[in-house]
C-alpha cells in the first residue's frame, strides 16, 4: 500500500484518475458509486475512486478542505471540476448514493479497509475519515 498518511489524498492512488475528472467529473462520480454499490467485492482501486470522488463532492458541497499532501492543507476547489456546470449540476443527487459507497468502503468485502485493518495505529484514523466524510454528506 502505497500510502503515507491516513488522509483520502495520502496516497499515489487517489491521483491516478485525476485527468478522468476534469472531462467528466459527475459522471466519473456516479458512475464509481453506483459501480461499488453493484459489486460483491470493491478492489483497492475502485475504493480510492469513491473516496476521491466523495472528497470532491463534500469540497463542492460543503467547503470541507483537504489536506493533499503532508505538509500542506489545500482547498481542493480551486481544481474547478465543475467550471462552466456549477448552476446545471444537482450534486445533491448524489450524496445518497456516494454515502452507501463510502460504507462499502469500509465493510469488510473491500480490499482498502482489509489493507488498513492491518495498520492498527492509523487503522481507526483513517476509518474515522470516511466517517466523517459520510456523516457530512448527509
């Protein structure tokens, strides 16, 4: 695991689709949520795509910031994935869907919450996370 901090932006894979979001991000984040809601099992993969794009959605929605690297904190809007959509997008529509993710995440037919079960110091840090991520999305 390629992580080095227990934050959603601490590890090389949740930058890997990056590009992904600036052509399409709403359809990049149901298309993740509703994949992870139809699978029996969610690989590391799929896991950082609905925490990044849970992340994204919680800086749209609620201004949450987050920390990208370890010795900064950036407000990840300032990456405008919603630029020229901001007064067509209901994300609202998808914070349902983005929270039945997140707790998939963190259920134990996911590959990402097996690895940092392994970690028991940060183990609960980073649960705590998405918990949270979850709760502020409601």
């Amino acid at each position: 695991m390629g992580a080095w901090d227990y934050g959603i932006f601490y590890d090389d894979t949740s930058y890997d689709f990056f590009d992904e979001l600036h052509w399409d991000a709403w359809g990049v984040f149901k298309r993740s949520f509703e994949a992870a809601n139809e699978s029996d099992y969610l690989d590391y993969d799929s896991a950082h795509r609905i925490t990044v794009s849970a992340a994204y959605l919680d800086n749209f929605l609620n201004g949450t910031t987050y920390a990208m690297d370890c010795d900064e904190e950036k407000d990840i809007s300032n990456v405008n994935l919603f630029r020229d959509l901001k007064g067509e997008l209901v994300l609202d529509d998808l914070k349902e869907i983005a929270r039945q993710a997140l707790n998939r995440v963190i259920s134990e037919n996911s590959e990402l919450n097996e690895l940092w079960m392994e970690n028991e110091d940060l183990y609960p840090k980073w649960k705590g996370n998405i918990e949270a991520l979850i709760s502020r999305l409601k």
